[in-house]
C-alpha cells in the first residue's frame, strides 16, 4: 500500500511541477523496493522519476 502512494503522490507532485516533493515520494518506493530486492520495480520508477512513465 505504501508502495503505491509513494508512486501515486511522486507522479502527482511531478505533474503539479514540484519536484522536490516528487523526487521524496518516488525515492521511498525505490527504498521500498530496494528492501524488497526487487531491482525490475526500482527501474520502473527510476524512469517515472524522470518523466518516462511509458517507458
């Protein structure tokens, strides 16, 4: 559930331009996932965290 909010408010606060709030939110998932050892999900968000989000 965590997960989920943390990259909902990421995509959010990037689409609102505030960055800093984003980079937070997306950075907890990758933690998330980093703790989850679940390298393809820490990719995904690496590039939602950069803006391609269908890559």
């Amino acid at each position: 559930m965590a997960l989920l909010k943390n990259i909902n408010f990421g995509l959010t606060y990037q689409k609102m331009g505030e960055p800093e709030n984003s980079h937070t939110n997306f950075n907890e998932a990758i933690q998330l996932f980093n703790e989850m050892e679940a390298p393809k999900q820490i990719e995904k968000v690496e590039k939602a965290k950069k803006g391609n989000i269908d890559s």
